[in-house]
C-alpha cells in the first residue's frame, strides 16, 4: 500500500471560505481529493472578513501564537473548521492584517502592506506547524504570498529538527503575480542578507516573494501542461523566464481538476432545474431562469454567451471591448460576473445600459449566479491573453455550456476546435490576440448554434468528458513523492 503521506496545502485563498479567482478553488477541491486517497491533508490560510461573514463553525487551537516579524514578534491566534466536514483547515487571526474588505487589491489598487501581511503568513504557518505538533511531509505552497515559506525552510529552518523530513512543493497559478515589493522591506522577513542576491530572492533590485518560491522549493508545479512550457519563454514569462529556465529540470504541469459535487448539472443546487446528457430539457429551463436574473429578452435562437472573470488585461478584456460594438449587432446576448480594474467596471456598467435587452452586468463575485450562468447560458468565452490553467472552460464542458476560448495555456490543453467535417472537438478556440479573431471566432460558434443537431452533438462532446480530480490528485501525489526524494537527497 502507498505511504500516507501528511500533507499540509498553505494558500491565500480558499474555496467556498474566501476567494477571488481559480486558485481557491484549486486549494478548496485538491485537499478533498487528496483525502479521498487516504492521505492525511490539511489546510491553511488567512481568517478575512469574507470568512467571518460566513460564520463557519471555528474552534480555537493557538490562542497566542508569537510570529517574527522585523524587529518584534506579532501575535496571532489559530483557529480551525472542516473544509467540506473532511479536510481540517486552519485560519490565522491577525485583524489588522487581514480583517478587511478585499483579500489583497481594491479596484484602485493593491493594499500597501502586502509584503508585511504575506511575510507575517509565510512565517506563521511555521511556527503554527510547530505548536500543533504536525510535521508535514511536504508544504504545498500556492502562488507568491507563501512564497517565503520555502525560503524560510531552507534558511532559518535549516538546522530546525522539526522539519528535517518536510519537502515544499511551489504551485504557480498565475506568473502575472509576483509579489514585488521594494528591498526596504527586506528586515521584516528577518533573513539574512546574502539571501537578497540573484541567486536568491532579490530581482532588479526589489524583493520577489514569487522569486522566493521558484529559487527556494523542492519542486515546482504550473497548472497546466501547455503553461509550464510558455512560462520559459520570453514572450509569457513575464521576466521570469530565466529562473524558470535555471529550475528546468524541478517544473512541471498538471492539470487542475474539477470537483463535480460542486460544479455538475446533475446536481447543482443553485440551479432552477437539474440536467444531464441524456435529458437535456433542463437547460433550456436554466437558459430562461439566467435572462430573468439579468432581465434580458432575446429570441430563442440566439445564444446567450456567458462570462465570468476576473476584469484585466490578462483576460482579454481589452480586445472584447474592442469587439464589443460588433458583438452587440450580432443576434445574442451576453452576461458578464466580475470584479476587477475600475475602467472594466466603468465600461461595462455603460455598456450594460445602452444595451440593457441583451447585455446583462454584475460587478460583483456571486457564487450563486455564477452557477446560474454556467447551466443557463449556451456558449462560454474567455479570449484570455494567457491563461495557466482556467476553470471555468472545464466547468462549461459538463454544463453543455459550449467554450470559446482562446488558444493559450490550459485553454489550449483542455479545449479542442469543433471540425465541421468530422464533429468531433469541444469548442472553438482562436490563435491570434484580436478582437477581429475574437470575432470571427464568434461568429462560428453563432453559425452552428443554428444547425441544433449539430450543435447538440458538440455539446454532448464536451459533456461526456472527465475532469474530475482524480487523476490529478494521483498526480500531485506523485509530485510530492518526488519533492520528498528530492529533499531526502539534499
């Protein structure tokens, strides 16, 4: 029988207790799958307002947890809940870190402290670790705000007994995030500073947590296949692409998952009616149900396109508003579910009343609506400029939902173009990063949403698919075991 591994997933975010995009999810639903196999898993992150808003049971297990920070020590107190009753999840209480609104940005801009709120997070979640007596086997860290954690490990931990078997695997979900902050900040995280160098956390002359986490983990891991070979090049590594070219060797990409208890038309209880591939009649009830939520009226033989996003660059927003004008002269309607950069919200918002019969907004994160839009509308576009892995295409294919993506990353991966010839794919996707290829891209998926047989055949396609977690799970396991050979020969 494999070893049970003890596993502890560290994240600044996790679903369904706080989340701003894809990583929460990932955090939320891998634990769960990783339990399943019968490993012992748990998981951390920081206690927001957004959680306390909603009231999870919270049990004490540190009521005074002393943290080094600078020239002083900060106290936290550690509380715990059950992730989905199975996987024992821990929430760090500092209020005036973390006691806020948003997570980490504001429409105007990223909070100021970050690099003391995410120092204070990287270090606590060792000293934590040590209080509840729990040595991991491996430390799986997500994205740049557990970017010290490894660094940690391997320099102040170093000669530390406790973690003398812990390995750290580091999970890039977006390079677009790196956690860069100026070298003044340096003293706070109390390394020492040779370890502001080249060959460690220091970059163009400002700190990198991201760095920090690329240099200092056992292994890497990206989202997805296609993203862990863009990331090396010059055009998406986003001036990282020599350090991930020096860690070469140590990368690699694995697919994220989908829990289908979450996000299955079979049984989403969010939505008006349930359906699956064999009856289809429930859709068409969700379809009506969306435009009622977004008060829009359209024929029956134009497709609703839905949208749920994040509201950046990075997702396409800019090349959509340049097709925009285009894409309302067109026989469909849209609905859009984000937040992000004030001009998207300010465009949309305006948008949204010129064309109030066929475009439906909501500036907000909405877990409710963003099920409704997956089972009610008919088409999914994300015209992303990169995209590590994505979720909402894989979500899209179970709901019949057909995705039209653009051809990057786990976009890339997971969706295959429709082949009018043969009928075979799962969606439509498109190369260039334009609107006019977002357009034409459009407009094919608008051409075969009339031919229904067809169009039912493609839908059927996506829907068929298996995504779920359970050989990514194994894979990741897979990946642990290698950080931990790795560790053990070091």
């Amino acid at each position: 029988m494999p070893k049970k591994l003890k596993v502890l997933v560290a994240s600044p975010e996790v679903a369904p207790l706080a989340k701003t995009g894809g990583l929460a999810d990932v955090a939320g639903s891998l634990p769960k799958a990783l339990k399943a196999l019968g490993h012992d898993v748990r998981v951390v992150l920081p206690l927001y307002a957004m959680v306390k808003q909603q009231n999870p049971k919270l049990k004490e297990e540190i009521s005074d947890l002393q943290v080094p920070i600078a020239d002083r020590k900060e106290q936290a107190v550690v509380l715990s809940t059950m992730l989905y009753d199975t996987v024992p999840t821990y929430l760090i209480k500092h209020d005036r870190y973390y006691d806020r609104e948003y997570l980490y940005t504001t429409p105007q801009g990223d909070y100021p402290d970050n690099a003391e709120r995410f120092i204070f997070f990287s270090r606590a979640i060792l000293e934590m670790l040590k209080k509840l007596d729990f040595a991991p086997d491996v430390i799986h860290c997500n994205d740049w705000q557990t970017g010290l954690v490894p660094t940690y490990l391997k320099v102040l931990y170093a000669q530390d007994e406790f973690f003398k078997h812990t390995a750290t695997v580091f999970t890039i979900h977006n390079l677009g995030y790196q956690g860069k902050f100026w070298a003044l900040d340096m003293p706070m995280t109390t390394l020492p500073w040779d370890v502001f160098s080249i060959n460690g956390i220091e970059y163009y002359g400002d700190i990198s947590f991201l760095k920090a986490g690329l240099m200092y983990s056992d292994v890497i891991s990206t989202v997805s296949r296609g993203y862990s070979r863009e990331i090396q090049t010059t055009e998406y590594g986003l001036g990282m692409e020599g350090v991930l070219q020096y860690r070469s060797k140590d990368i690699y990409g694995i697919v994220n998952g989908v829990d289908y208890d979450e996000w299955s038309p079979e049984k989403d209880k969010f939505i008006k009616s349930t359906y699956d591939i064999n009856n289809l009649e429930g859709k068409k009830i969700c379809r009506e149900d969306l435009l009622g939520e977004f008060q829009l009226k359209v024929p029956e033989d134009a497709p609703v396109i839905g949208m749920i996003s994040r509201l950046a660059d990075q997702k396409g927003f800019d090349i959509l508003s340049e097709a925009m004008p285009e894409l309302m002269k067109m026989n469909l309607a849209m609905v859009v579910l984000g937040t992000g950069e004030q001009k998207y919200h300010d465009l949309f918002t305006n948008l949204k009343k010129e064309y109030s019969q066929k475009l439906g907004v909501v500036i907000a994160f909405n877990n409710k609506l963003a099920h409704k839009i997956e089972a009610g509308s008919d088409m999914f576009l994300m015209p992303s400029r990169y995209e590590p892995c994505g979720l909402n295409q894989i979500y899209s294919l179970k709901y019949g939902t057909v995705p039209i993506v653009r051809a990057t990353g786990g976009l890339d991966d997971t969706i295959q173009d429709y082949d009018p010839k043969t009928g075979k794919g799962n969606g439509f996707k498109f190369s260039e990063y334009s609107s006019q290829a977002l357009l034409e891209t459009v407009k094919r998926a608008v051409s075969l949403f009339e031919d229904k047989p067809k169009w039912i055949k493609l839908m059927k396609n996506g829907m068929s698919e298996d995504h779920s977690w359970k050989a990514s799970a194994k894979e990741y396991v897979s990946l642990y075991e290698t950080a931990i050979k790795k560790r053990t020969a070091a």
